[in-house]
C-alpha cells in the first residue's frame, strides 16, 4: 500500500500544487451538484407515475368499507395483508400510517417519553435514557433522541452488525440503558446487513431494563441493487424467547414510489400493539385511506412490488457502479481512503484519512459539490476521528455523478495531502 507519509515533503508539495491546480479549475466552472441526502432522481419517480394516471374510480375496500369516510384506524385489509406476506409480518401486529416511518419512529419515541409501555415507568420521567446506537448510523435516528433528550451511546458497526458483544454488556448492566437504534438491512450509511446470529442475539439478550426496545428501522428491506440479502426474521427470533414486546418494527414505501405520498407502517408484539392501537385511536380516527387504495392498486401483490423494486435497481446500479468504480480507480493501495461495497440500499460510507472529513466536505462546497455534514453519520455530530463521510448516489445523473465523483476524490486526496504536511 501507498502511504502518504511515506513520501518525502518535496514530493508531498508537488502533489499538494497539482490537485490545488485541478481544484481550481472544478471551482472556475461553477458547477452546482447535490450528493447530500437519499433523494431518488426523477427518472425513480417516474417509474411510479402510472399511480397518478390510474383512475381510482372504485373507492369501497374489500371489506365493503368506503375508503372516502372516517374509519379504519390501523390500515385497510388488502395494503396490510401485501405488506404481511413482503415481510412475513403478521397483518394483525401491524398499523398503516401515513407517507412517513420516521414520522411513526417519532411518536413511538413519544409514547414511550409520556406514557411508558406495558406498565412501565415513562421514559420522560427518568432521571437517565441511553439509546444504544450503532455507528456509523442515521443522522436523523440520532436528531429523534437528541430531542428527546436520551443520552446516546456509539456502538461500532461490524460486518454483520453492531458490536453485539457491547450491546449485550450494557443491555444486561444497567437499567438506563433502554433500546436500540437498528436499520438492519443494506444500514444507513454502511450498507451492513444483520447476520441471523447478530438478530437472535438482540432477541434473547438479557436486559436490565424490563421495557427495552429494539427501534427496528427495516428501510432499505428490498432495496436489492448488486445481490439480494435476506434478513433474518426478528419476529421469529423474539416468539423463541418470547420477547415479541420489544420489537418496534418500522418499514415504508417512500424510497420505493413517492416520498411525499408514500405509506408507512408500524408492527409490534401481541401485547403492545394493542396499546400502540389506543393511543393511535386518540391521536388520529385514522390515515389516508384513499392512498393506501390507491398503492395497494398499482402493486397488487408481492409479485408486483418486487417487479417495480426490480427497475429500481437498475435505476440504481450504473450510480451505485460510478462511485465504486472512481473510487478503487483512485484510491486503490493508497492509505487516503476507505469505503464500503454495499448490495443495496442507498448509500456508500467512506472513512478519509483521520481528521481529513471535515476538510473535504468543506472543499467540496467552496467547488460547487453538497454533500452530507461531516459528523452526521454521529450522534451528536460528533465523528471521534473526523473520517466518515455518507455519499448518496441516487439523486445526480450519471453523468453528475461522473464529476461529482472526480471533484470528491480532488477534494479526498488536497485534504489528506494537506494534513500530512502538516507534521513534514
């Protein structure tokens, strides 16, 4: 491998003036492109258009229910009985909500802050909450508990998950320590996906604290790109040590047809899905029903779902390829870069050289490319080594994506140039 600090300071300072140089010439163009959030393109959204041109002109539900009225609390029958046989997810354990899961991983959080679950003490009323979450993880994951004002401890992501050996540690010891932040297939930034042990594990560990929760964001759970993963089922896990209570299970279709008028859902065991249903019957009389119809008409069926996620792919995969590709033509044996090689999902995580992070992204910007704060893929903000760095291929063009991803690797490499002449 090519280290940087292995060569001389002469040789450091004539790389340092040619990519100041190919620096210079990105910002002269005043290029403006956007590798900052999981946004789909339009060509994504276009694919989903035919459940705007569909008539709807059949408003009753199976059941004979007018979709136009009030009613129906949890969702219609058909939408959750297509989402039950996607996720091998009892219909019965599950409500439909609206467009957003992140919405419903909110309210969750706040059910538990003002009322507790089960009988259990309201987390708001503790002295102490720690959410145990796995990093590199989702910046707005980590904004949720902030709010609330849990205190939230880094777990190091591994290759099949986080650091069950920690989880399990501080589960067992000690009684703040209250659930988990997961997004356990293709995670966010990483591309992880959750072994069956690492889920078993999460399912039978042994808590201190009668009332933890498994946050169980399953976001990415067909977004297949290079190969298809299966994930282990939590729900047949946590029936083996019956703890079915702990699962607060969140999926949606907002990165599979619209974000603004997708669906999605909430699943919990037995017991707690009950009181989740009370609560929902005070908050709302119910979501849009007419939407769900309106889903449930354009994918009719398991086999219609995966068709569409099938295009999606392939939507996907030459952005996905772009930025593989660049980066092992660039920083292959070097020491500048690190990156993971996700199957799916939305994301490349990248580690720059430590301390380099904040730089790049700073380049980056002054050169006309948003990317995501550094920081973000933290708690609090707060990478310890100032290195990782979420990149979202999606919303660019290929041909974006083409220079977006040349001016990253100028911006990766005159950052890290630049702190190891620091210490020459």
């Amino acid at each position: 491998m090519k280290t940087l600090a292995s060569l001389s300071k002469a040789q450091l300072l004539d790389m340092e003036k040619k990519l100041s140089e190919n620096y210079e010439e990105f910002k002269s163009r005043n290029i403006k492109l956007d590798m900052s959030r999981g946004k789909p393109s339009s060509d994504q959204l276009n694919l989903s258009n035919s459940i705007l041109s569909a008539p709807l002109d059949n408003y009753m539900t199976e059941q004979g229910i007018d979709a136009r009225n009030y009613g129906i609390l949890d969702g219609i029958d058909e939408v959750k009985r297509l989402f039950s046989e996607l996720l091998d997810i009892p219909s019965e354990n599950m409500i439909i909500g609206g467009n957003s899961s992140l919405n419903l991983i909110y309210d969750a959080m706040a059910r538990l802050y003002i009322f507790g679950a089960l009988g259990s003490t309201p987390w708001g009323k503790l002295d102490k909450v720690k959410i145990l979450c796995p990093v590199p993880g989702y910046d707005r994951h980590f904004a949720i508990c902030e709010e609330f004002g849990f205190e939230m401890v880094n777990i190091p992501m591994k290759k099949d998950g986080p650091d069950m050996d920690m989880v399990e540690s501080m589960a067992k010891n000690d009684p703040a320590v209250k659930g988990i932040m997961c997004v356990p297939l293709y995670s966010n930034p990483d591309g992880t996906c959750y072994s069956e042990e690492t889920v078993i594990r999460l399912a039978g560990m042994e808590t201190a604290a009668e009332d933890f929760k498994i946050f169980w964001d399953n976001a990415y759970g067909i977004h297949h790109v290079f190969k298809q993963v299966s994930l282990y089922n939590i729900f047949d896990a946590c029936r083996r040590f019956r703890t079915e209570d702990r699962i607060l299970y969140f999926f949606s279709t907002s990165k599979i047809t619209f974000p603004g008028s997708g669906i999605a859902l909430v699943a919990a065991g037995d017991e707690y899905i009950k009181e989740i249903k009370l609560h929902f019957g005070r908050q709302t009389i119910g979501y849009d029903k007419i939407n769900q119809l309106r889903v449930y008409n354009y994918f009719k069926n398991v086999d219609g779902m995966l068709e569409h996620m099938a295009a999606l792919a392939k939507e996907l995969k030459p952005k996905f390829s772009i930025v593989l590709e660049t980066l092992n033509q660039e920083f292959e044996d070097t020491d500048m870069l690190q990156w993971t090689k996700p199957l799916g999902g939305y994301f490349v995580s990248v580690n720059t050289m430590s301390h380099c992070a904040k730089e790049t992204v700073r380049l980056a910007k002054e050169a006309g490319l948003s990317l995501t704060s550094a920081g973000a893929t933290y708690p609090y903000g707060k990478d310890p080594l100032d290195q990782n760095i979420r990149i979202a291929p999606s919303y660019p063009t290929c041909d974006e994506l083409e220079l977006a991803m040349q001016l990253f690797c100028i911006c990766v490499k005159l950052a890290a140039v630049r702190k190891v002449l620091e210490y020459k």
